[in-house]
C-alpha cells in the first residue's frame, strides 16, 4: 500500500483530525502528567496507575485512530470513525459542561473536539468534495 498525502480539502480535513490525535497520543504516551495536567487532571504523589491509565486510554486509543486515520484519510468508513470519536468526545464534554459547570477550559476544549469532528466527518458526510 502507497501512501500520499492528501491533495485536496476533502482529503487534508480528515487527515488533520488524525494528525491531532496522533500527536495528542504521542504527548500522552511520553508525557502523561504534561496531559493529565492540561485536561485538569493530576495524578496523587507516586500513583503509577494514573499515569498507565493515561498511557492505555489515551495514548493507545488516540495513537491507534490517528496513525489509522492518516493512514487511509480517503476512505469514508474511516472518516466517519474517526468524526465519530471526536464527535462523542465533545458530547461527554458538553454534558461535563452542563451538569458539572462550565470553565473557559472545558468550553475551548468543546470547541477543539467539535472542530475536529467536523473536519473528519464533512468529506464523509460529502459537504466537502473531492
């Protein structure tokens, strides 16, 4: 299988979106507490678990849809599961907002995930052509 970089918006959108988890997944992976602390998290004193936690669950899953999601960028399966992960990302992050309060963290991080979930799903979704 070749790999091309995108050529056109329908294909750089989803690619971009991609691109982000994978570099989120790789800051997870080698700087646990630098993301657990820029999501307003922070592991108690000498919790190992806090920072595998953030190496599985974040790292693994935003390292595996991104790397997949650069990978095969034009295949609209992959669009939409990608968006779609985003997607939910953001409504976890709007019902956050809605019963625990809204911070201007929480808002911009709605903002991100909502901006990522639409770049991935438009092409999918055909509201960007090819």
């Amino acid at each position: 299988m070749d790999f091309a970089l995108p050529t056109n918006a329908a294909g750089w959108m989803p690619f971009a979106a991609a691109a982000v988890a994978v570099l989120l997944g790789l800051a997870a992976l080698f700087a646990p507490r630098l993301v657990l602390a820029a999501i307003g998290l922070a592991p108690s004193a000498g919790s190992r678990d806090a920072l595998g936690g953030s190496r599985a669950s974040l790292a693994g899953f935003w390292l595996g849809t991104g790397l997949v999601g650069a990978a095969l960028y034009d295949q609209p399966f992959v669009q939409l599961a990608l968006g779609a992960g985003w997607l939910f990302s953001g409504f976890g992050r709007l019902v956050s907002l809605l019963t625990d309060g809204a911070t201007f963290r929480a808002i911009f991080y709605l903002v991100v995930e909502l901006v990522l979930a639409a770049a991935a799903l438009a092409p999918a979704f055909g509201f960007v052509s090819s």
